[in-house]
C-alpha cells in the first residue's frame, strides 16, 4: 500500500508490472499503451468534428456521400 505523499519510481513500477525494458512483456504493454493512446486521439478528433465511426471510416477509405 501507498502511503499518502509518497513519491514512486515509475521505473521501479514498470519492473514490477510489466517487466524489465526490454523484455517482451514490456515491450507488449509499451505497444498496447501506444495504441490506446492512438484511438483515445483519434476518437476525441473525430467528437470534435462531430463525425460517426462510420462517416469517420468512409473518408479514412475515400468514400464520399
């Protein structure tokens, strides 16, 4: 448990989660969180246009109405 006002090595962390830099399981966490992070732009963007998914799809495809 953490105590309140204590700092954490994210490193050390990291370790303990998902494994050391370097190692699979790191380098799978790294390209999961790359994703996310990805589609959580992408998703915002596309609310900010007010688009759908669909109408998002047809001009990522370069359908037009």
């Amino acid at each position: 448990m953490v105590k309140e006002n204590e700092l954490i090595d994210i490193d050390v962390l990291m370790n303990q989660k998902f494994g050391k830099e370097g190692t699979v399981e790191r380098e799978k966490f790294r390209e999961e969180a790359y994703n996310f992070c990805v589609g959580q732009m992408i998703s915002e963007a596309r609310k900010q246009e007010k688009i759908t998914q669909v109408e998002l799809a047809k001009r990522a495809i370069g359908e037009r109405k």
